[in-house]
C-alpha cells in the first residue's frame, strides 16, 4: 500500500510511520516542521525514520496541510491508496492563547485533506480525533454513543468539526474515514509539552513540577505501542455503513454512510499523582510539587470505553503504566545523554 501519513514528523506520526514501513508499505511523510516545540526533536525523529528498516520505501515533504495548492499538488502527483491524517495543531492550552493556529492547521488543513482524497480515489482515511471532545460530559467511561456537544477549548472543537466534516464527505462522495479519539498518549519519543516529558525534565534538573487541579484528575494515558497498533488494525478496515442506523434514533458513533468514530485509550484511568509516583519510581528521584488548581480549558477526568474498537479490530491496550512510564524515562535519559 502507499500510505500519506501527515504529522509523520510528530510523536504519533513518526511511530505510525515506523511501523507502516515495518511491514512493507511505502509511505510519503509530510509535515511543516513548526516550532511548537523543540524542532530538532522533530528532526531526531524523521532521522531515525530514515534510519530505520525499509527506509527506502520512505519519502517526505515539508509540507503544510493549509497550502491547498501544495496539498493538490502533492494528492495528484502520488496516488495514495489510504491516508493516515496526524497533522494538526495540538493542546488544549495552547489553543486558549492561540486560536487561530487552531482554525489554520485543524479545520482549513483538514478540508484540503478531505478534498484530496475526494478527488484522488483514496481508499480509507483515518484521522486523529481527541478524548477532549467529551467536554463537560461526565458519564464515565465516555462512549463513542453519546453526544459530544460541550467541547470546553477550541482544539476540542476543531476536533469534534473534524468528525463532522469526515461525516459529510463519507455520505457526499461515499469515502471511507474514520476518526480515532486519543487518550493521552505518551511514550519514547514524546512530547515536550506534555506532562510526562515536562515532569521528567524538571524533576531531573530538581525544578518543582506544576501539577494542576492538585494532582486529582484522572487521566486514560495510552502507551505509544498500543496507539499504534490501533491505527494501523483501523487503518487496514475502511469504515463502512451500519446497516442498523436509523435517523430516528441517531447513533453518534456510526452512520449510513461509512464512516466511523472510536476511542482509542487504556481503559485504565490512572489519578496524576499515581503517574508522578512513577515517574518518580523510574527516576529514582523525588518531585517537588507546585500544586495548583485545573487549568482552563482542561477537563477533570477522562476515560475510554474501548468496547467498539475491540469489536471492530480486537483492539487491545496492554502496556501497563508503569512500564510505559519507565520505557519512556530510559528513552528520555539515553536521548538527552547523547
Ligand atoms: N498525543 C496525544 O496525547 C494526543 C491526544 C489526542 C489527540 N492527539 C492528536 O493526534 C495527532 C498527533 O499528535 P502528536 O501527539 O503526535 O502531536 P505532534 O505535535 O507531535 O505531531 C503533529 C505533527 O504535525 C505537524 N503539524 C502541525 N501543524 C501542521 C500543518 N499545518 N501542516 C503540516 N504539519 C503540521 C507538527 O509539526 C507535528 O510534527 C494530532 O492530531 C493530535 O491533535 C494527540
């Protein structure tokens, strides 16, 4: 298969990538390479790409998904058979100081990706949704089956209009998308702005950590691995009709058309002060703790009811958090090292 994976400079994307190359696929990378964060760590990430087995079978672009004319230009020169769309402009904190980003790269991006598998006969779509569409909603786990009307930041937002224009493509033009919603995914590889890679780094350095809503909320962290495994077991099954929907008592997570949404999450909420205690663990090294109130925009808890994705691709999470955590922490202490 030829495979777009956009993001592929990314945590998520570059995994994705390895992985789709692992096994045979040829796959054309994009990414802007913006400085949201580290763009070396970006760098380090393509070069271990380029690094890896079946690199040959490996091409990127630096490219923005918001340049309609390089996005038609890059869908009518390849021929993708499935698009793999990671590309986005990502934290919810962030988009509390920087909106427009958001609308730019998550909402302008996205059509130019719609577009370019309308009118270039891809196959499959699947694309990254988030936990944080559930908002304000409280019943727990959340479920792909319930309404997500109360986004509470404008990523989650962006991220619910993506579900929603997918829809109108699947049912328009007949294209096959599905919507992953990640729970907290973390892992080698990680995020900068992300806690795991924040608290490691300060405790390492012996700064005090900054840990909101006083370390209460519980949050579905999902190991990198099993991120990926999803992806790539959706990705090899293009959403299709549910022959039992009915408009009159609509289901939310699927549709006459074909199209698809699924959490993806460890269906095992972990409270932030076990994760501290974790990391702590893998470090061998206390944190100090600056305990603060929940941030803006930040919702409580979150946790995944993966049901349907375990009916549809046998999907199962199974990196405990303290393995993951610790898998991570010896990556960060190797990476920075050299
Ligand atoms: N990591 C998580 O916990 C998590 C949770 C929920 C959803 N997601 C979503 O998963 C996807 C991947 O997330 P990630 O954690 O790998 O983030 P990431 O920031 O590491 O990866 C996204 C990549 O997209 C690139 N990018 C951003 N805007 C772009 C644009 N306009 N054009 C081209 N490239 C652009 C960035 O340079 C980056 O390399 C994102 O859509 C994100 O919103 C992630």
């Amino acid at each position: 298969m030829k495979v777009l994976v956009t993001g592929a400079a990314g945590f998520i994307g570059s995994h994705v990538t390895l992985r789709l190359l692992e096994r045979g696929d040829e796959v054309v990378g994009i990414d802007n390479l913006n400085d949201y964060y580290d763009v070396s760590l970006k760098e380090a990430r393509l070069e271990r790409i380029r690094e890896s087995q079946g690199a040959e079978c490996f091409s990127f672009e630096k490219l923005d998904v918001e340049d309609r004319q390089g996005m038609e230009r890059l869908f009518s020169g390849q021929g993708f058979d499935r698009v793999v769309h990671l590309a986005a402009q990502a934290g919810v904190r962030y988009s509390i100081e920087n909106p427009r980003a958001y609308i730019d790269s998550n909402i302008v991006g996205f059509l130019n990706i719609l577009e370019g598998c309308r009118h270039h006969g891809v196959e499959h779509l699947v694309y990254a949704s988030s936990s944080s569409v559930y908002g304000a909603n409280e019943t727990m786990p959340f479920s792909e089956h319930d309404n997500i009307d109360h986004p509470l930041s404008l990523y989650a937002a962006t991220k619910k209009s993506n579900e929603l224009m997918a829809h109108t493509y699947s049912h328009l033009y007949n294209l096959p998308t599905t919507g992953l919603r990640f729970f907290t995914v973390y892992g080698p590889w990680g995020r900068p702005d992300m806690a795991l890679f924040l608290f490691t780094r300060a405790i390492l350095e012996g700064r005090p950590i900054d840990v909101f809503n006083y370390g209460k909320h519980r949050r579905d962290f999902t190991y990198i691995d099993d991120i990926v495994e999803g992806v790539i077991r959706t990705l090899d099954k293009p959403a299709d009709p549910n022959p039992a929907w009915t408009g009159k008592t609509p289901d939310p997570a699927t549709s006459k058309a074909p199209w698809r949404v699924f959490n993806i999450g460890n269906q095992r909420p972990v409270e932030l002060l076990t994760y501290i205690d974790c990391i702590e663990k893998a470090l061998g090294k206390k944190a100090e703790m600056n305990l603060l109130p929940l941030q803006p925009g930040d919702v409580p808890d979150t946790y995944a009811d993966v049901e349907s994705l375990v009916e549809w691709v046998d999907y199962k999470p199974s990196v405990p958090v303290e393995e993951g955590v610790a898998r991570f922490v010896q990556w960060y202490q190797t990476f920075y090292k050299s």
